[in-house]
C-alpha cells in the first residue's frame, strides 16, 4: 500500500437546480492508494463538515458497480478513466501525486442537476414505464421450462440486460440521447421468446418516450465507449430495425381499431 | 413476558398454506379500488409486493429513497436463488428444501413459514421466466443449476454473477408496467421516517422529501414495510452505503415488536478490509466456493506468497473439517473457521486478514474458459477491487457482515404485532432462523412479496371495507410531523464537533468486537456499557452541516445513524440473553469440545421478540416458543 499525495480537485458546486454553479478547488494533502474514488470523497467531506461547511453532495449507495446510482465526470470521461468501471470502483491507483482531477455531475439536458452532483435520471424510469417490460401478471405463468431459451439468445439477452440505468452513456453522448439505454432494454426483452407478442409496441412505445426526454442520436459511439458493462452499440441498430417494423406494420394503430 | 401467536394453521405443514387461501378473506375486485395500500421500499420484496397488489387492483403508494425503483439493494445479489424445481434430478423436492433451510437455520425458524417458502419457490422461477428473467441456460434451451452451501443438490437458478439485478429489474418492470397504468404512485427519494398508530391499527406514515426536506404524512389502510436489514448497523458491510433500519426502527417505536436482533450473518467471502478509509467492504458470490479451494499455510506467520507454499504445507481447512460438505459448508460455519485460522496467526495478504480461495485446480480441470464463462464477471469485480489477477493467485477472502436475519416480528400472515402493519423480505425476521442459506434470500423476499402478501393483505383488509379510517389530517399524522420535524432541526441545531460517519464508524467498531462473529457475556457487556456513553455523545456532539431545507445527505445520515445506535444496544442485549449458540450467533461459552455451535433446545427453542419500553437500553423480551412436528430437532452436522 503506498499513498499519493496533494491531489487537486476542482469538484462542481451548484446550491440547487435554478442556481448558477461553480468550481471550487480542494486539496488533498495525502490518500492510501488502496482508496476508491469515492472514499476520497469521502475523506474530504469529514473534512468539510469538520470546518463547518456543507459536504458535497454524489449519488453512490452499493459502491460495487451493479446499482447505477453512482455518476460523476471525472477529468471529462464518464466514470472516469479506466474502461468498463463504475465511479465507485475506480480506485485511487488509477491516479497520480499532483494530480488535478476535475469532477462535475453528468452533462445532460434530460438529467438536470439537484444540487452539486447529484442530477435527476428519473426519464430512465418514465422510458420503461412506457413499455420496458413483459405483461405477466403475478400467477398462472408455465412451467419455467416450457419456453425453452437457447443458450446463444439467453447469453445476447443478458448482454443487454446488464445494463445498470447510471446514464453514462448520456452523459457522454455529444446529442445526450439515450438510444443506448433504450436500446438495451428493448433487445434484453426483444430477442426472448416470451418478448415476442409485445416486440412492436414495445419498441414504439419505449422510443417515443426516449424522444420526449433526450436528444438525437447520430451514430458517434460515445455511449458504448462510456458504458460500465460494455453494452455494445449493436443493440441501437436492433431497436432501429425494430421501431421502422412498428411504423410500417403500425400495430398500435390496428390493434385499436 | 407474554407469548405470542404465530396464527400458524392447523392441518397437515404441507397443506397449511393451500387451507390458508382456501379459507382467507377475499375484497371484491371492484371493492379493491376503494382500498390504499402504502408499500415502503422497492427491492424484491417490495417491488413484487407492489407489482402485483396494483394488478389485483388496489391503489398503491410506493416510497423509495433512492431516485429510481431499480436502485434497491437486492441489485447486488450475485449468485443466485433457490427452488425446489428438481430439474436436475437429483433427489430435490420441496421437503428437502424446506429441511435445508430448516437445518440451515439450526432449527431457530419457524417450520409453517419455511415450509410455504419452499412450496412458492417453484412458481417464482415460472414467474421470473415469464418476466423476461434472462437465467443462465443449457444448450438446448433448458434452465441450468448450480449448487450452493448447506444443500447437497443443485437447485439455484442463477444468471451470470448478476441474478439480484436480473431478478430486481424483472420485479422493478413489472413495477414500473403499474407505475405506467396508473396503478402504483411512486414516490422516489422519500424516506420513511415514522409510523402512525390510531387506536391500535396503523393508520400509514411519515416520510421526508429528500429534495427539498419537507416533511408529510401518507395514510393507507395497510402498509407493507420491505425496507431490507440492518448489516450496517457494523459500519463496514457488504450493504448498500445507504441501507439502514430506521423504518423498521420507527415501526418498532410505534409498538412492532423486533424478534431476533442478534442473529446476523457473516458472510464468508468477502474482499478483505485494505486501507482505514473503507467505506464498505464488497462480496464475492459463495457461488465461487463451488470450484474455488479454500485454504491458508499450515505454518503461522507463513510470508511466502501463494504459489510458493507446496502442496502438502497448504491446510485445505473446510475440507478437512466437513469432508462431505467441504467448501459448500455452511456460511456461518466456513466464517468461524476463516476467523479462527487468522487469529491464530494463518492470515495471508499485506495485513494478514484474509484465507485464499484458490482455483489453479479448477482452471486444469475445467480449462481458464470455462472458469471465466461461470465467474469472469466476478474475477473482473475483484481484481478491480484488490488489484491483483485471480487467474494466476489466488483471491484473499474474510468474512464480513452481510444480511440480517432478525427484523421485525410477523405471523404466519407477514403481519407484525401492529395490525395493519406488514413486514416483508429481509425486514422480518421469519424464515431463516438463526442462519440463511446462500441463494434464499432472493427466494424469500420474492415469495413474500408475488405470492404471500397479496392473500394475506386480503384477508387482513375485506373487514374494514365500508369502514372509515383515519385520513393523514387526523391529529395523530400532525403530531408525529411535528415530532420528526423537532428530531431532524436537533440534528442541525447541535453543532457539535463529531459528523455522523464518525460516530457511525465508532459505533460499527464496538458492535463488530463484541456482537459479530463471535461473542461472550464479558463482551457484551462491555458493549452495553459503551454504547450508552457513546450515544450521549452523539446526542451532544453531533454536527451536521447545512440546513434541514434542501438535499442535505449529512443530515439524512444522522437520522439513520441515531436509529442503528438504538438497535445496537437492543442487538448486543439479545445476544446477552440468549445464552446458547445458534446458526451465526456464536457464545464462546457454549461451544461442542471441537468448537461447534452448541444449542441449548431446553431453554432457547423460541423467538425473542423485543418490545420497545422509551428506553434503547430496557426492552421488554417476548417469546414465541418454536415447535418441530416435521423436521428432526438435531444438532447440525455437516462433517
């Protein structure tokens, strides 16, 4: 264990949403190693509660990379510098002595800012609830074995499915889309068998609410360079495939006549 | 001392639960609408509870403090859960499961509860399937297994290292379908922080906007707490940073008894504490024990790194010792064994706190692809962590505090000792007795939530309907806002010098010495003696910055932490009185001669349930006494 030392951090500080925000500079005159990036955080909020000033304030609760609640920009990469990692599982090795490390929340129009780094991610959940999911009411359903999965479209599904919902990949998208996300949700269900009966209005309902919320995406692959769990850009031309067969067929459209 | 009733049916213990829901109350489905039902928490239990409640058609409210539904700590599961599905045919069945988790629990849980467990187990993996729960499969498209500790089949359905998420997201959609129809309100960042009581019933609650600090009241005709356990009550845990106890604490202020404090599980293969800041400790699924050997050099004080220590000077210990379960033995088994060889000087790792969990063996067998195929996502969680490659050394691992089988005290019904007010999930304390076994707790907050609840939620509301019931202007909400609002301004009005994480660290400290994996009168004691003196401390020199308007996450700290020093004391004072040895509560006094668990069937064979008297350090201890018609009262051998 070996530690680093007088770090810089220049932390985004904003008091509320409709406050004008700022950079304030913090130093940090010693860290083990062995820290993460938020137990950093945390050493220098004792500090700030400590000379009586308000503790920035990040979102982070499991702090083993599978929740999604934790975010920030590190230095201006999404979760920061090292591939396939969660804020809260990037450790301070990742880091040198001297080191300035500039952290903002993510940068987004659809996840306004709370206060400091903290933002809003609640259009995630409006997006599923348009239709990220399989109508199977509690009770009644098959025996589990019934609907055989093949191994090849059980591990694809599952691909997709270990998206976590942080929003990194808005965060990193130029046009702050959020065709990733979106995107993963509809192939976990899409390419299962018991996804099958709500695939069109699924996929029409889900990218309508998505356009509502964020803006356009325009093929950059940002979101697939910033995303903790590798979630690759494949899914988006899936969900394109999927969303033109909806129009065309416009079974929302039949289903109501 | 009053005992109290489990309201267990009568019959047969496998047609208890079919004689339940053939008799229950039913409401009239146009009559549910007429019905609000407050559900706090959104993890599996709560999730699935409110999921299915709203289809059945009652009004539902959902309180979350995280920003979305998705974020409940159930995410973090690794391995798997289990159900009697026998797939694999290799003898299971629901008897077998129900005797697994019995014995898993050394014989400290109720066997009526257990049983209904292992009877649902089955139709959650249907239902889960039909969810879209991507579970890991064979090549032609059936379900796989794997096996887990205390069982001798395979019967945990898992997918990847991820199946709490895969699970959690499959309830949290079900959820947000609801949310979408109208069905479920949500109410996210909103943190229960007091429950109501109108003559008797509760009436809802009192929660805190952690937006903008305004404090309000919810009223329900029934309301369901699935808030999770109280690991953290140690500081460092494998629980979410912001898991805590204080709804369950504030219900059993508020007169819900609180059964079995003191049994809580160390889990045995966590990532070793590394450096003094550590903020929590993380978990490497037990799911890693199946082609994973568990072992630390015979010799004490061993330095040479893994690869040099020959063959024949390793101690492959839970081999040795429980040669028919091995590494699959049971978790608060394989821990005591863990802490013991490092005390004695066996601990390997730059602090020497940990044992290795060795796959070399494993990757000749199987070939590195198929380890990576079942593990790469956990080989990849550690080495970010510890920084080292567990392909070419092994993983360091040490037990540490990961869930709570104690909780609130509920019946057969999931009710608590408040009518009206339900515990689901970990929150109760009902079907893991004095150990949980790997995989069942995915098990149970589910069964509780899809298929206990809305039956005996049911039965409990078709008397009140047509009935009036105290709206969130009846004084009692108002006072109790009052109370809260005068409790949260104290916390910033007492400008101390001490934050809430320090005393929260201080008090995990004497908890994990005195009342974690092994414990004695002297030592506890000795914890009861201190945490009073350090609680007035905290009541004096707490400082919390910032206001009590806006997004103050001190502030919230502070509530919480003042809530677990309260079930410290009510903890370290269940464990003092019971004076035996069960599952994972150790008492180094009584102990077999080679250092097991040792019961005491004559005088400990009930539940403690403690009611709340004003004062943390007098609770009133209540029995509900356990009964074995079925399963065999044994002492538990896994040698």
């Amino acid at each position: 264990m070996s530690h680093l030392r007088n770090l810089t951090l220049k932390v985004w500080r904003q008091d509320g949403p409709d406050a004008k925000g700022r950079f304030e500079s913090y130093v940090i005159d010693e860290i083990s190693d062995e820290a993460s990036f938020l137990e950093m955080l945390d050493v220098l909020n004792e500090r700030l509660i400590g000379e009586g000033r308000e503790a920035v304030v990040f979102d982070h609760d499991c702090r083993e990379g599978i929740c999604g609640t934790c975010s920030l920009m590190i230095d201006g990469v999404a979760h920061g510098p090292k591939r396939a990692t969660t804020t809260c599982q990037l450790h301070m090795r990742s880091f040198s002595s001297g080191d300035t490390i500039v952290i903002e929340p993510w940068r987004a129009t659809g996840f306004p800012v709370v206060k400091d780094l903290m933002v809003d991610r609640s259009a995630f959940d409006r997006i599923v609830e348009a239709g990220g999911f399989i109508t199977a009411p509690t009770g009644g359903a098959p025996d589990a074995n019934l609907i055989p999965v093949p191994k090849t479209v059980a591990d694809a599904s599952m691909d997709a499915a270990a998206c976590i919902g942080c929003g990194a990949c808005v965060a990193a998208c130029p046009n702050s889309a959020a065709n990733l996300f979106t995107a993963a949700k509809l192939a976990h269900l899409n390419l299962l068998p018991q996804g099958q009966a709500e695939r069109l209005s699924r996929t029409e309902a889900m990218v309508e609410a998505m356009d509502e919320h964020f803006g356009s995406c325009t093929n950059h692959g940002e979101c697939s360079a910033a995303c903790p769990k590798e979630i690759s850009i494949d899914v988006i031309a899936l969900m394109n495939k999927d969303y033109r067969a909806s129009k065309i067929r416009n079974r929302k459209e039949l289903s109501r006549g | 001392m009053t005992a109290l009733d489990a309201k267990i049916p009568g019959g047969p213990l496998a047609d208890k639960w079919d004689a339940y829901k053939a008799t229950a109350k039913l409401v009239n489905p146009n009559n549910k609408r007429r019905f609000r039902i407050l559900v706090v928490g959104s993890g599996l239990a709560g999730a699935s509870a409110a999921a299915t409640l709203a289809e059945l058609g009652y009004q539902v409210d959902l309180f979350t403090f995280h920003d979305s539904p998705r974020r409940a700590h159930s995410i973090a599961a690794q391995g798997g859960i289990n159900a009697a599905k026998n797939y694999k045919g290799d003898g299971d069945s629901v008897d077998r499961l129900f005797n697994d988790t019995i014995k898993g629990g050394d014989f400290r849980s109720r066997e009526a509860n257990v049983y209904r467990l292992a009877q649902v187990s089955v139709d959650i993996i249907d239902q889960m399937v039909a969810q879209g729960v991507p579970f890991a499969r064979e090549y032609g498209g059936m379900l796989d297994n794997r096996s887990f500790g205390g069982a001798q089949v395979s019967r945990t359905f898992y997918a990847r290292g991820q199946t709490g998420q895969q699970l959690l997201l499959g309830a949290y959609q079900q959820l947000a379908r609801q949310i979408g129809l109208g069905g479920v309100r949500l109410f996210n960042r909103t943190e229960l922080i007091d429950t109501v009581v109108v003559d008797g019933r509760c009436a809802g609650i009192v929660v805190r906007d952690l937006l903008t600090g305004e404090i309000s009241s919810h009223a329900g005709h029934a309301t369901v707490l699935a808030t999770g356990g109280y690991g953290n009550v140690f500081f460092l845990s494998t629980n979410a940073m912001n898991s805590n106890v204080t709804a369950a604490w504030r219900a059993h202020r508020r007169g819900a008894m609180f059964a079995n404090p003191c049994y809580t599980q160390i889990h045995p293969t966590c990532i070793p504490q590394s450096d003094p800041t550590q903020s929590k400790l993380t978990l490497m699924s037990e799911s890693l024990r199946n082609d994973g050997r568990v072992w630390v050099p015979r010799r004490a004080d061993d330095d040479r790194p893994a690869h040099l220590v020959p063959e024949d000077e390793r101690d492959y210990y839970l081999e040795r010792l429980y040669p028919s379960y091995g590494n699959l033995a049971p978790r608060d088994i394989s821990s005591r064994a863990a802490k013991r060889l490092v005390d004695k000087g066996h601990g390997v790792g730059p602090l020497k706190n940990g044992v290795y969990l060795d796959f070399s063996a494993a990757i000749s067998r199987l070939g590195r692809d198929t380890v990576q195929e079942r593990y790469g996502n956990l080989f990849e969680m550690y080495e970010r962590i510890a920084g080292e490659d567990p392909y070419a050394m092994p993983m360091r691992i040490y037990p540490a505090t990961h869930y709570t089988m104690g909780g609130l005290w509920v019946d057969y019904e999931l009710a608590t000792t408040v009518p009206g007010l339900y515990a689901a999930g970990e929150a109760n304390f009902s079907d893991h007795g004095a150990n949980r076994l790997g995989a069942s707790a995915l098990m149970q907050g589910l069964a509780d939530g899809y298929f206990v609840l809305p039956s005996t939620i049911s039965n409990g509301l078709a008397p009140l309907l047509g009935k009036t019931v105290p709206g969130a202007d009846h004084p009692a909400f108002r006072q109790a806002e009052q109370e809260a609002r005068e409790r949260f301004a104290g916390y910033v009005s007492r400008k101390g010098s001490r934050s809430p994480d320090w005393f929260h660290r201080e008090l995990g400290r004497i908890i994990w010495d005195h009342c974690g994996m092994e414990r004695t009168r002297e030592g506890l004691e000795k914890a009861l003696s201190e945490l009073p003196a350090l609680y007035d401390e905290f009541t004096k020199d707490l400082r919390v910055t910032g206001t009590d308007e806006g997004v103050n996450q001190t502030l919230e700290k502070a509530g919480r932490v003042d809530d677990f020093f309260q079930l410290g004391m009510q903890m370290c004072r269940d464990a003092l009185t019971r004076e035996e040895s069960c599952g994972a509560h150790f008492r180094a006094e009584y102990q077999t001669e080679d250092g097991e668990a040792l019961r005491d069937d004559d005088r400990f064979c009930h539940v403690a349930a403690w009611e709340w008297t004003g004062d943390p350090m007098q609770p009133k201890r209540h029995v509900e006494e356990l009964t074995f018609e079925n399963a065999h009262l044994a002492t538990r051998s896994y040698k």
